[in-house]
C-alpha cells in the first residue's frame, strides 16, 4: 500500500490546524475595535513585526517564481536581490516618521494617512483618498487571488492526487478569510511569525539539499553551468532581458511599490516603539536577503536538469518529488505555502482595512462606533474571500497583465506617500493630479506602448508622478490650495 499520499495530506493537515490553531490563541489579546483589527492597536514587539513583514513581503513567487526567473533569464535575475534590502532600510527611515504620525494622530489606514498628509484640500484630498485607495484595492485584491491560483496545485503534488487543484484554492481562499475574520490584524501577525519561520528553513533547506543531491554539490552545480550553459551566468542573461537601464527600472518599481503597498504600509503602524520598528528593520534585511543566498545554484540546477521544461514556475516541487525523500517533499511545499499565505491573508487584511476604514466609514457611516466598524470588517472579509475564490477560479487572461501593473502602480504612489514628509509645500491639488496622471500612464505603458525604450512601466509611472507633483506644487504655491 502507498502510504505516500496519506502522508502529504497528515502534513497538509498539520499545517492548516497549526495556523488556525495560532489565529484563534491571538484572539486572547484582541480588543473589540477597528484599530484592533486593522493595526493590532500599534502593540507588535520585534520577533513579531520582524516575521509579519518578512513573511508578508515573500510571497509564492519566492518560492517558485524566483527559481523559474532564473531557469529564464540566468543569474541577472539574482541582481534584483536588491529588491529585498532596501525596503527593511526604508522601513525605518521612512516607517518611524510615518509610526510617529500614526501614534500623534490616530492614523491606521492609507486614507487615514493621505487625509491628514494633505489636510485642507476639499475635494481634491478626497480624490487623492480615493485615486490612491482604490488603486491599492484593486491591485491588492487580484494580487490576493494570484496567490492561490499559483500554489493550489501544490495541494495535488503534496496529497498525490487526494486533494485535487481546485479543492486546495478553495482550503487555501477559506483559511485565508478564517485567519483574518478570527484575528484580524492581530491574528494575521502571529501566523505570519510561525509561517515566516517556517518558510525560511524549509526554503533554505531545499535550496541546498536539492543541488547537493542531484549534482554533488553547489560549487559543481555553477562548475557545470559554467561549461554546458555560461550564458545563464552573465548579464543581460540569454534572453537579453537584463539591460542596464531595464534592471535599474524593475529594481527601483518593485522596491518603491512593495513600500507603498497596502499590506506593507499597514506594518509601519504596528510598531510597539521606535526601538521595536528600528531593529525589526534591521533583522528584516538580514532575512529578506538570506534567504536567497542558494537560489541561484536552486535555479541553475533546475536547467541542468531539466533544459526544456514547459512550466519552469513548477520546478520546485517537481525536483522535490524527484531528488528528495516524500516525506521532506511535502513538507517543503507546505512551506510554499506558508509564504503565499503569509502575503494572502495580510493582503486580504488589507483590503478589508481600506474598505471599511477608507471607503465606509468616512463615505458611509462617519458617526459608527468602533463595535460597529468591527463587525463590518469582520463581515467585509467574508465577502472579500468570496471575491478572491471567484476571481481565482475564472482564472481570467488579462489577469496576469493586471498583475504587472500592481508594482507598478503603486510604485507611481511612491513620491504621494513620501515626499509630504520631506517637503510639507506638497499641495492637495498636486497630489490628486500626481496620483490620477501617474496611473494612466502605467496603464498606457503597460497596455498599449508597452516598456518603451527597455524602460519598465513603473519608473515611466514613478518619473511621471514626482514630476507633476512638484511642478503643480509650484504652480499652486502654498499647501492647501
């Protein structure tokens, strides 16, 4: 008998009650309010801000998507390592301004920050509101369902066929919602501790484990490559993606997006203290970088080994199943999961913060209570998971080019959020143009002109929103007008 798959689905098993288990056990600090909910109150200590952000920061793609990047496009791709050590140093050099702005003025959510941010302007604050939450809101919440949809199959790998793809979105969409419907911002944060944890052992694990059984070891992994495949070891890599002036633009959207990203924003709030915010920062790079130390050797192996695989996203756990021991198989992939959830349930979190602090509360009921407004979240994500799991499982084709507007995007946010704190001229009217202006042309560059001049979309978006930012600052004077 095969006891194989009956040992995936133990291990499967094991992770979900754990998780659950976890969110359930952080209800025993929670207060019944929205500040609760969306920003735990301000009250995460170090280990914990250090997880929910690196946990929230990785995604699927660190998994998979990193090591199919490198099965494409060589080593260039590893360049982009730098992805991950900026956003921890702005963490702190921008997060304590912003963490001393939350705890002066009450602020937990991205309109929460703008309104106050850009005071004064009327209408015009309220269309920079809701241009820059609205854009969060939807590139956040296809970004959600991307997550499922890139790992549900993992479920069928890890079961051998027990837990089919489509049964697995659904497990992973319902225990995202559990997650934040029973702890909120509070329940999000502990599980993203162990799942951080858990994640970079499992992936470090692999990342040597793999190339060491398979070619003998990591410095014969890049011995080999150098004879059988040297191109994957230069820039711009063998598809010739990696200009100078195309790496400079991908490195600058994806770091200054992921800052402004809804779910990464919200963690400037958390902070217990400026002492809790600076030295997570700090163990936030050392994690964020280290844990892609081997995925170069994990990469170039995979095209060693498998020089025309159809789907190198996949690679992973198809060289766990191959190379690895079952049982250390499914356990590594129920670490993949772990960090797409980790950024799933955040991101679903979220979204209901916009929704119900951004849009209902101030557009909807001003005068609720905060019992009030907790229901509502509570219920807003429900509602939002059943959006995910429909948007998931249409699977649509436009979908993925959506997506890549979504580092984009809301790296055109970038200068909206940050330069007010270095420069308080910035007017109400010069952000609402800034932020309007910016995304259309995201989507142009995106769409119908795409990367022109080997330019990524999102440094077009970026140039366009800090230009028109300071230009109609200057033109309109004093803030305010």
């Amino acid at each position: 008998m095969d006891y194989e798959p009956y040992l995936g689905v133990a291990v499967l098993l094991s992770w979900l009650i754990v998780l659950v288990a976890v969110s359930v056990l952080s209800t025993r600090y929670r207060k019944l309010s929205v500040a609760d909910f969306a920003i735990t109150g301000g009250t995460l200590g170090t280990l914990t801000l250090l997880f929910t952000y690196s946990a929230t920061y990785h995604s699927a793609y660190a998994f998979m998507g990193t090591t199919g990047a490198i099965y494409v496009h060589g080593i260039s791709w590893w360049n982009n390592v730098h992805w991950v050590v900026l956003p921890p140093i702005l963490m702190w050099f921008i997060g304590r301004k912003v963490w001393k702005l939350s705890k002066s003025h009450e602020l937990m959510s991205y309109g929460d920050y703008l309104r106050f941010t850009y005071s004064g302007g009327g209408i015009y604050t309220e269309g920079l509101n809701l241009v820059a939450s609205v854009t969060g809101f939807i590139y956040v919440l296809l970004y959600t369902a991307i997550q499922g949809l890139g790992v549900s199959y993992l479920f069928q790998m890890a079961s051998k066929g027990l837990i089919s793809s489509d049964v697995g979105l659904a497990i992973f969409v319902l225990l995202n919602a559990v997650i934040v419907f029973v702890g909120g911002a509070r329940g999000v944060a502990w599980t993203d501790t162990v799942q951080g944890i858990f994640m970079i052992l499992a992936y470090v694990a692999a990342s040597i484990y793999i190339p060491t059984v398979a070619l003998g070891n990591i410095f014969q992994v890049y011995s080999k490559a150098a004879q059988e495949i040297p191109q994957w070891l230069y820039l711009p890599g063998p598809a010739g993606l990696y200009t100078p002036q195309y790496w400079v633009s991908q490195w600058l959207t994806i770091t200054l997006g992921m800052v402004v990203m809804p779910h990464i924003w919200l963690r400037y709030y958390m902070a217990k203290s400026l002492r809790v915010l600076k030295w997570a920062s700090v163990f936030s790079a050392i994690y964020m970088t280290y844990i892609y130390t081997f995925t170069p050797a994990l990469g170039l192996t995979a095209k060693l080994l498998y020089p025309k695989y159809p789907v190198p996203d996949r690679l992973v756990p198809e060289m766990l199943l191959a190379y690895t021991p079952f049982a250390f198989a499914a356990v590594v992939m129920a670490g993949a999961l772990a960090a797409a959830l980790s950024t799933s349930d955040s991101q679903l979190h979220s979204v209901t913060n916009i929704l119900v602090v951004d849009i209902y509360k101030p557009y909807i009921r001003p005068n609720a209570d905060e019992r009030h407004l907790y229901n509502v979240a509570r219920i807003a994500t429900i509602i939002l998971g059943g959006i995910v799991a429909m948007i998931s499982y249409t699977r649509p084709g436009i979908f993925l080019n959506i997506l890549a507007m979504a580092t984009a995007g809301t790296a055109a946010l970038f200068p909206i959020f940050i330069v007010p704190l270095m420069w308080r001229r910035v007017t109400p009217v010069a952000g609402f143009l800034s932020a309007s202006v910016s995304e259309i042309i995201v989507g142009i560059t995106t769409f119908v002109i795409k990367d022109p001049l080997g330019i990524a979309s999102g440094l077009w978006g970026l140039t366009t929103s800090i230009s028109i930012l300071i230009l109609a600052t200057l033109i309109t004077r004093s803030r305010g007008k």
